[in-house]
C-alpha cells in the first residue's frame, strides 16, 4: 500500500507535468520520437522491427483511439548512407552527395499519422530538434518537409523555411512554419548548429482550400520522421541533393485535443530544445560526431 501525504490547507496548482515528458500535455500527444530521451533510450541504431521503436506518446495516442505503428522505406543503409550514434545519444544520418541512385537510404515512416490527420481534420504541430553536419548542394525536394507535407508543392518553400531562414504562412492552405535559427545554404561547417524546425497544420481549413493537396490524398503521403539518402515521395528529385543531420527528436501533437494553441505549444517545446540542446548541462549540449566524409569514407 502506498504512502499518502495530506498537507492541510495547502492546494497545488500550475500546469501539468506529463511524467515522460515536460512539452507533452495531458492529452493530445501523438508521436514523440527521442533515441536519447532518459525515459525510454533507444539500444543503437534501428531496431530489424520498427514497431519496437520507443514512441513516448504511445499512451496518449492511444487515449485518442490512435494506434501509430511505423515501417521502413528504401533500400537501408549502405556504403553511401550511413548512420552512428552521438556522444550524447542522437542518430546522426550522413549522406554522401555523389550518390543519384533512385531509393538510395532508409526512412522511417509512419502511414498511421497521416491517417489520424485525414479522419480527425485537426490543428496539428510538428517540430524537430535537429543539427545539420553536411549542407545539402542545393534547395531539394525532400528532407524534413516530408515530416511535414509531402507535397511536391510545398517542398521549396519549407526547405527554405528550414534552411534559409525565410519563415512561410500559408492560412489558405492550413500551413505554418516557424522561423527559429536556421542555416544558410553554402555557410562553413563551423555554422552547421543546432536548429529548431517546428510546423503547423490545420487540416480541415487545408482540406476545405485544397481537398486534392497530396498531405490528403492517402494514396500518396506517409510522416517520415527519420530519413537519409534519395528516399521518399518524389525520390528520384532529391537525387544527390540531400545532407547529412543528426536527429535529436520529432514530436506531433493534435491540438484540437489537447486545447493548446500553435504558439502555446511551440512556445513549451522551443524553450525545451534550448534547455536540453543549447545550455550547458543539457542532455544535448557539447554533442559530438564523427564527420560526415569521415563516416561515409
């Protein structure tokens, strides 16, 4: 039997702490993907099952009636696409440009996400805590954007969002995207930090704009949270144009459920990544990982 503490008179109040997480709410949290969370670290690389891999926010999908599983795309890791853990527990997935071949690296997906969006029409939000180690040549098609969208028609503008620093607000079509500290294409190595990369979505005014916008159509979009080399929706146009990230987390949370607005919610998450990522004593702070030429060689 437990222990129970009354304090009379004493009544608390405050937000509510999620035990797995301080950014999860109550309710509302679909996915929170996290190789090097304290709560649940991942044991190396990619498990051979991928449903094995630790999403935080199981608990509270499954409240909502959602059951996330996850799959892998492409061909796997190879001598071009190659992947290690960090010093701090993140994946770092490095990608050697040179390589054009169609299908070419390995993506975690996720067709369940894309599901829950199209049936429950919700305010979604989407962020990533990443740290690019190799620019990719060029603006591509690809990358994160697919976290996001999926849409051919959307790739440029959040490639740009994400690292170019130009933020985009499309209210005609539902989309948002955040605009904190992000890389300039041809910078030195010395300036690939850290970056915080955060979306929203809201579904049903996308739906009623664009009801044929492929992040609605089943048929052609899946949530790709981790990806290295020409894989995914439109491969054979990111030939050769994909860098190499460490991943850190990837996090999703409905909310229409949850009551929290998009500002809300990026407001908790941007000042955990910088908790975590940019202050000494962070789980992340002072990470360390082998080049990308190095890895790849």
């Amino acid at each position: 039997m437990g222990l129970r503490i009354v304090v009379p008179g004493v009544k608390f109040s405050g937000p509510y702490l999620n035990p797995v997480d301080p950014v999860m709410p109550k309710t509302g949290a679909l996915v929170l993907l996290e190789p090097g969370h304290p709560y649940a670290p991942w044991s190396g690389l990619f498990p051979a099952n991928p449903d094995s891999i630790p999403n935080l926010a199981k608990d509270s999908a499954a409240a909502m009636g959602a059951t996330i599983g996850f799959t892998y795309g492409g061909s796997g890791l190879n001598a071009t696409n190659r992947a290690e853990r960090t010093s701090k527990g993140g994946i770092h997935l490095a990608h050697l440009g040179s390589d054009v071949t169609a299908n070419s690296g390995l993506l975690l997906q996720s067709s369940d996400v894309t599901k829950y969006i199209q049936t429950k029409k919700p305010k979604i939000y989407i962020s990533a805590w990443l740290r690019p180690t190799a620019l990719r040549t060029a603006p591509a098609n690809g990358g994160l954007v697919q976290t996001l969208t999926s849409s051919s028609s959307h790739f440029a503008t959040f490639n740009k969002g994400g690292f170019t620093g130009v933020a985009g607000t499309y209210t005609s079509r539902g989309y948002k995207f955040g605009d904190a500290g992000y890389i300039q294409a041809g910078m030195p190595a010395a300036q690939l930090l850290p970056s915080f990369v955060d979306s929203y979505v809201d579904a049903a005014a996308l739906l009623a704009d664009k009801p044929t916008e492929p992040f609605m159509n089943a048929a052609n979009t899946a949530f790709y949270p981790m990806m290295v080399g020409n894989v995914g929706y439109q491969d054979s146009a990111v030939k050769g144009d994909q860098g190499s990230q460490v991943y850190y987390r990837v996090y999703v949370e409905d909310l229409t459920v949850s009551g929290r607005t998009y500002a809300q919610a990026r407001n908790l998450d941007l000042a955990e990544y910088t908790k975590q990522v940019l202050t000494p004593g962070g789980r992340y702070y002072g990470d360390t990982f082998t080049a990308p030429a190095t890895l790849l060689a």
